[in-house]
C-alpha cells in the first residue's frame, strides 16, 4: 500500500480557452480531453490521461490536488487511516471525471482537498514504449516532463506535516523553523524520491502558492525564461537556485493568477533522509539562494 | 516493508592504496573507514557511513552489492521469500562490516551475491542539515551526488528479474528482447523513481559491467571527462546519451580495471511505469543513442 | 584593410533536394535563394544572404570559401599581395553569385579555391534589430547561429599558413608537429578572435575535411545529436571536446558526405596570441580530447 | 594598427588586503605582482602579465581602462589622432607600471580615463602553450576565463561614441535611444568580435557602473553564483540573460562596493555588424530580459 506520486491538480481560472492557450502553447501541455467546463491536459512525459485539470471558475485557485495509488483496493485502507485521523471524507464516484474511476476525497487540516486515486486511463507519453526517443521533437513551449509539485499555504503545519507523515507515509526532506524553534512555519514533504511532492509554508489557510513543472536543467530553466518574455508572460522569480531542496527555478503567473514553477534538479530523498532544518533568520537563503531575501509579492500573491 | 537503495557496492580491487587514490581524488569520493584488507568510501551527498568498499584481491570484479531496508525487522521477512523463491541464503553478523549491524546474504540466479541491511552508522553529508549550501567548496575531482547504480551479466535474465519484481518489489523500466520476442537480454529494474538501479544484460554469471555514480547535469558529465583526460584514466565512452533510460554518460575504468559510470539524467519511474521494450536490431541505439552501435570493448570487458 | 569573416562555402552535393531539405530541416538554415543549380542558404543569426551555396555536381566537395572583407575597395589591394605571393588569381564579375557584388577568386597552395568579397544583399537576421529577442521561437533543427570555419587537407601546410598570415594577416591558434620539430602537420587560423576560421590538417591537397556551424553551448551540441539520431544522420564524432580550441563538438555527414560540425566554446584570439603547439604523438587528445586517439574514418573521409 | 582588446582595468579599493583577498579566492585571479599601492592580477586563461590593477584609495571607482594595442609604433599614430578629436593626452612612461612600457593616457568626453598600450611582460596562461589541457584543475573562485569589458556612465554618448568609432575604429553593437529618437542613452561598443568591449549608459560622468569577467557558460554562471552566496558576497543581480548582447549574467559587489559581473554567451561582432536599436520604454527588457524592469540599485549605485 502506497501512494506513488502527485498525479493531478485541478485549477480553477477565469477565462478558459485563454488558460487552456497558455498551458498548451506555452507550457507546452497537450490538451487530452474536456467536458462541460473542464479541460483536461497531460505533459508529453506523462503517461496517464492528464495531469492537470483546468476548471472554469470565478475566482483562480486550486480546487484540489490528487495523489495517485497503485491499487483501487486501497482506497478503503487509506479511507479509514484518514477518518481516524479526524478528517472530513468522500468518495467520489467513477467517472465523476473524465478517464478516471473514483477516488476519495477530504480536506486538509490547512483546508486544502486532496483526493487519491488509482484507476485512470493510460495514454502513453509522447515517446512511447517501443526503441523511443528521448524527446518528442514537435514538444511546444516550455515542454516539462511532468508535474512535480504544489506549494500550499496553511496555518497548522504541525497538524498537516503529521497527516502526511503518519497517515499518508510521506517523509519530510525540510522544514522551517522559528528561531526559538517553537514553531515549524515551512514543511516539504516527499512520497517519491524527489525532495519534495507537496509543501507547505505559513499562510492564510486553503490557499494555492504554486503548482510546479519538472524540467530537466538548468538550460531549460532558461529557456522557459526567454519563453515566458517572447510570450509576454509575467516572471516573478527569475533564474536561480532555491536553497531548500537546491534546486533551480523560476515562477511565473498563468492568465488567471494561479503561481507556475518550472524546477529542476534537486536531491533525492529516502524513508531515511535526514530533514534539513532552515531557521526563518536564514528563510531568504533558503528559498532565493542567490538573492537571500524574500519578495513581497512571493508572500502575498496567493490563489 | 520496502527496499529504499543501492546501499553499496564492495568492489575488489588489486593495488589498494592506488585504487583508493583512484576514488578519492579522481572520482572524488570521502575515505571514512579502513579496517584489514577494506576500505569504505563515501561520496559528498550521501549520509550513511560508506557506499563503496574497496576490498584488496587478487582480481578485479564485484564482491557483492547491498539494497538498504527500512527496518532492521525487515530483514527477516525479506529473508523468507527470499528462500521461498529458492535462493541460497545467510546472516551476516553485526560488525562484520565496519559501522554496520547484520545482515543478510544471498545468491542471484545470477551468480551475484546480493546483501540487504538496514542498520549503518550516519555520518551526515559534507553540506549538513543546518541552513545547508547546495554543494561543498571543497568537492574534490568528479564529486558524484551518490552511487547510483550497478550493471551486472548474466545468462538468465527472465529469472532474475522474476526475483526483483516479484520478492523484492521492483519495477521494471526497460528491457531488450530478441527480434522475435522470445528472450530478454537486458533487464532494468527499479526500486526507487529512478530509471534504474540493478540492470542486468545477457552475458557471463556472476560478472560486473560497471559501478555507476550520479553527477547532476550533462556540463558535469564533460566535467567528468576532462578530469579523466587530466590525470590519465582510460574513458571508454565518451560523453552520450543512452537511449535505454535517456541519461548522459560517460564509462571509464578504476586502476583494476572495474568499469565506472558517470551519470545523470534519465527519467522518472513509478510502479505503474509502463516498460519500455528495446528490440535487439536497435540494442546499438538503446545503449549508445548518437552512435547507435556497440563498442566490443562495452561487450567484452568485465570484472 | 581587413578580412572580416569567414563569409560562404560552396559545397557540391549530388542530390539538390534532399540535401536542401537536410540543410534546411536538420541543420536548420533557411534557403534565402535558387539560381539554376544552386541553393542559396542562411542561418538565422546571420544578417547576410547566404553563408552556404549549395551546388548540384556529380561528386561531393568543396567548390571554394570565402572571406568578407569590409570595403569593395580592399580587393584590389589584396588582389596585388595575393599575386605578388604567387598565387593564380582571377576576378569573379559582379552577379556571379545571387546577390552578390564581385569578388577575386584564387587557389591556395593545397589546391582549394578561395574568394574575397565584400558587396553581399543584407537580408537581416531572424531576430531583427530593433529591440530583438535573443533567439526565434521558429527555428528548426540544430539550428546553428552561423557557419564558423571549414578544415581542409593539403600537403604544404608551411606554405599554406605563410600565405595566410603574411598576405591575409591571420593569426595562427594552433600548430601541429611531428616530433622532431621538422614539419607542421596541422594549421589552425584566424582572422577574428575566434580559435580558428580555417584549418588545415596533412594529407591530400584541394579535399575538404569539414564545414562547422556554431552553436551557443554544450547542451545545443547534445540537443543537435539527439536531433541527428532521431534523423537518422549518420553522426561520426559523438559530443565530446577538442583539445586542439578548446571547443566541444560532434562531426556527422550531409547526404552527399561532406562532413559537417557542430561546434560551441573555444578561447578568444588576438593578433598576439601565442600559438599553441601540438606534438604528432598527442594528435589524438589534441583532436579528441576524451578518446586520446584518432578514428580511422576522421582521417580517410574526405571530399 | 589596431586595438586588440580591454587589456586592463585598474579599480580603486579601499581595504588592499581584503580586496586581494577577493579577487583571488572569490573571482579566483592570480595575482601578479605588487609595487607600492597596487596589486597586479590576471586571470588562468590570461597570458599577459595582468589585466586587472588594485590601486589603495580612499574611494572606490575605476582608475583608468586600457586597451592592448598589437604595436608600440601605433601609439604615436593614435596619438595624433586622439590630439586631433580634441582630447586631453598625455604618455605615461615605460615602467610606471610593472611590467608594462610606455602608453597613452586620455581623458574621455565622459570623464573616464583611457589607456592604449603595447608593452607588457608575457607570462602565459595557466594551462600553456605544449598539448594544454582545456583548464587548470587547480582554478580558484569563479575562475573567469578573462576580463570582458567595462560599462560606465557618462552625460555625452554621441560624442564619445563618435570618438571610439570614428579615432578608435570601433563598432556600435547596440544603443538605446529615447522613444523619440532624439538622444542616443546607451552605446555599447566593440573592438573585438564579442558583443562589447566597452559601453556606456546615461549618467554621471566619470563613473564606473561594472567591470565584467568572461565565464564559459550559463552553468558557470550558477556557479559563481552559489560561491558568491558561500561567500556571504552580495548578489544584486542573480542569474539571468541581458536582452542587449544576449548574454547570460550575474552582478555583485567588490568589497568597496565596484559592481562586478560574471558574463557569458553573447553575439559575435563584425566591422559590418548591423547595430541593434533598443527604444527607452524597452530599457527594462533589454537590460534584464526576464524581469523586463530596471531595478533602482542598478542605476544608482555608481563608483
């Protein structure tokens, strides 16, 4: 029983054929699907049937994010760990999206809805299964490999680090800390070797930081840089490192005002990785390792 | 229950102190124990006490590779199926390796002895976990991130990996089948989301293709060869890309003649990876995607 | 009075079309013009007509290269020196060439056809020069930022490098020597800071040995191998450095079997650069830096 | 006669020791030699005695740049003709540096201080001239390859561009131009193939806005920002790609506050090279290709 990797996150933007033309053409998803007001959207590395789902909406945000399982069967095991732990939960029935069978679903003590799942429709990537090619040469924009990530805000990160890490099976790679070292106000956590699948930072409850795109280096974080200038996108970060999981980055808006990141590199984690503790004197190193202050606005602008 | 990484590799090698200086200032990795004829070895990113130990002998070739488990408890189960499945098995006791409780011991179908540990003195790596910087100063030669993987020969490839999927829960990424789809003649298998980190290919029992270490991006892999060129090691692949696993590499040989990889890149693999088949008509591809032929010498030179 | 840049080459090629469509879609050019059997070409930083000239023969080669020089003027000056050295020279009337003023055409003492010129229509480059984005979004293929410098074989090297440094002002980057100190085998030289514009090894006088195209860095080197091998192009020399420059490379064969470079980095030059020397018995780590030692078919093909 | 190259810079510092310090175990020069006030450096790939001169003072700036000329005949004739534009000159005599012979000194329309010299003591890269190896393994710091150009500022651009185009024989790269096309509020200006040897912005006059280190690529520019950042060295600007040139860059401060910058990639330049036009409301982009705004410091903080 385990959960193998962030599957989806579904966002929720304002104007739909001009989100659905920013993560075709300029990220680079390929759109695989829709129905009523929802589109749904893979990356070319991806083999299920999507990965991100783009909601019609009034307000921009995240409607949830889902983690996928390698059996149908255990949902029902995860179902009851999560209600002992106290949380709020439903199953939602196959078919209620587009591909996929059902999942359960339940909230977050930050507020956030998670669901997870394990039935959903294989596609394929867009190199295939036989002698492929490292990639697809007709890859348009940015072109990330995959999901990789969100970055959440909450108030109790105690609590949801917990949930994570007894209930789900995560590990946690980093976290923040106070200096008095009372409080944990930034928390990264990983259920895949990757230095992280979800995290969260000190904030307003029920918020969506960034949903983030794995590219392969530091050349492609550059290129998606220039990508984003040709295409007259907002950047809000541009090239750097991040100290906490030393990987390299850029964010970025989406029409809707929903955070990207284009990330790549970082370590690998294991079950017995030993978190790495950031004091918040060190948070601006810690998050711009280059620049070793915050900005405003990557406190502030939330969806 | 779950198998977690290549813990380490105990390789022999044939003039000890030149072949520690081999992997100290060339490969670059931390000597950080010696006891009679061993010595353990670290590279800068790794926590636990050693993931290469050079054993002193009179030919080349791999003593053993080890998988790190999450629970010492582990063991035991492991141990069962383990003989269930047919394999010669043994304890070995607390201490016999420096810094390391017990473990156990097993034969491949191979002809490669495979051990599976849990318990191993933490040493930290060279960048800690306090407020960390992404890399150290003081990195010497290649400075992998980490051992990642071992390719091993054998003739019975089905079986073996037969044995990984099945006892130990592996996945498997690639494989390369004859033409007419009858035999497989290599097998990559994973246990973490990394493309692999036991691969076998059609060959000799009990024989070592190579080592592999991890470095991050493809300028460290050039990085790599220029060390090489500088202090006279013999590189037998320069700087490529695999078809099988999309990394870039590059393959070399320690002073006894072991084979050595410097690797990064590569996908990344879940269990519900869908693997990918090679046709042996395009094994030259699979292997070396830009010259799309073997080299006699990748073939023929094993320890 | 001085020769700008390497300007143009004029390859034969047997088949027009495909290898049209090879410059085009693989290497990337844009075909700028068609004059009876000739194909006009450009790459797309390249703000003159053509750098290329493809030229329907019956056997593959080289027709000529050619220096721009910066003032129509100067020709006359160099048509002087360039006789008084002893070389055949004659003038190439105005509108030989699409789009191009006249031009003096000689043969060098390895046999090759050279030309000077300076009156060439400015077509622009892809990106512009008003307010230009670094790189367009449109390119195709490799994609190379400009043709960079042809090597050429030939017997009297001394004579050859004489000619060039004496009557043309060249620099010289590099030499190689036999190990006596008795005769210069290899010859690289240059009119800009670049390591070199044109180079001659030893061997049979008037053959080509390669055209290059330059590209910005060691991940556009990987990214054109990958794109030659999902193209099917044969690629000789896989990515790896030169010693000889510095730079990194990968050699590979337009349909006809001319060969062609892919080439990035490199140390700058100037009229005082001292001219590194290369002994014969490191020819193979200076040409192929990893391999450190020569490939049969990188001496013997030649057009 | 011709200019070669920006040979040197001599910056005021205000703490000798602690600078030294700086630009040998953080930029990673070698230093050269000492005499009185002034410590002389060069950088690994370098092979004049040096390139960059420590001055002890009571503020910080730029003393002086001077440009290589290949001849020490060509003083007198460029003497002339400096004389006749107008300016202030006057010979500095053999020895007044070390190492060096005699030069020119004149006084820009800007108030900067010019240099053009010929003589100067050849000590050799650090990787020599017989079969060298493509860098030093022992390379320091962000071990740029050479000093690259100077940016100062400066109220009359047309006037000083007119003298190093019309006295000097330079190229004009790229200029800003207000939007109504009335004054010329940046020249940036070339001597050499690259995309500038020196330029100059809108400002005070007199002043030096940076002086700039050639690295290989945008991986070395990350690198040298993770040193700057191990080094507790402010960053102003972190990694990222001019619009003008093209290149790929960082800026931070010397220890009394000189803005440096590790720079790479950028265009190749020639005597026909088409200037490129960059509009005042285009400023942000051209400068900082991702943010597309100025920042305040950039402006400001002037030496």
């Amino acid at each position: 029983m385990s959960i193998m990797r962030i599957g989806r996150v579904e966002l929720r933007v304002m104007d739909l054929e001009k989100s659905v033309d920013y993560y075709t053409n300029i990220i680079g998803l390929e759109e695989t699907g829709r129905e009523g007001d929802r589109v749904y959207l893979k990356a070319w590395d991806e083999y299920d049937h999507h990965s991100v789902i783009l909601q019609k909406a009034d307000r921009p945000g995240m409607d949830h994010f889902a983690f996928k399982v390698r059996h149908v069967d255990d949902l029902a095991q995860y179902e009851k760990k999560i209600e002992e732990f106290g949380l709020t939960l439903k199953r939602v029935t196959d078919g209620s999206r587009l591909k996929e069978g059902e999942a359960i679903r339940f909230e977050l003590p930050t507020g956030h809805f998670v669901e997870l799942y394990a039935d959903i429709e294989r596609v394929g990537t867009a190199t295939g299964t036989l002698n492929p090619h490292p990639w697809p040469l007709n890859a348009k924009g940015i072109a990330p490999h995959h999901l990789d990530h969100v970055l959440l805000t909450g108030d109790d990160l105690s609590n949801v680090t917990r949930f994570f890490m007894e209930v789900l099976g995560f590990g946690q790679s980093e976290r923040i800390m106070t200096v008095d070292g009372q409080e944990m106000v930034g928390s990264f956590l990983f259920t895949t070797n990757k230095a992280h699948d979800v995290a969260f930072v000190k904030g307003p409850d029920a918020k969506l930081h960034h949903a983030a795109f794995h590219v392969d280096n530091f050349y492609d974080v550059l290129k998606a840089a220039d990508i984003l200038t040709m295409k007259d996108v907002q950047i809000e970060v541009t090239p750097t490192r991040h100290g906490i999981t030393r990987g390299q980055t850029i964010y970025f808006f989406d029409p809707s005002g929903n955070r990207n990141e284009a990330f790549c590199s970082g370590y690998y984690t294991y079950q017995d990785f030993p978190t790495i503790t950031w004091t918040e004197d060190k948070i601006g190193q810690g998050i711009f390792y280059h620049r070793r202050a915050l900005i405003e606005s990557f406190m502030s602008a939330l969806t």
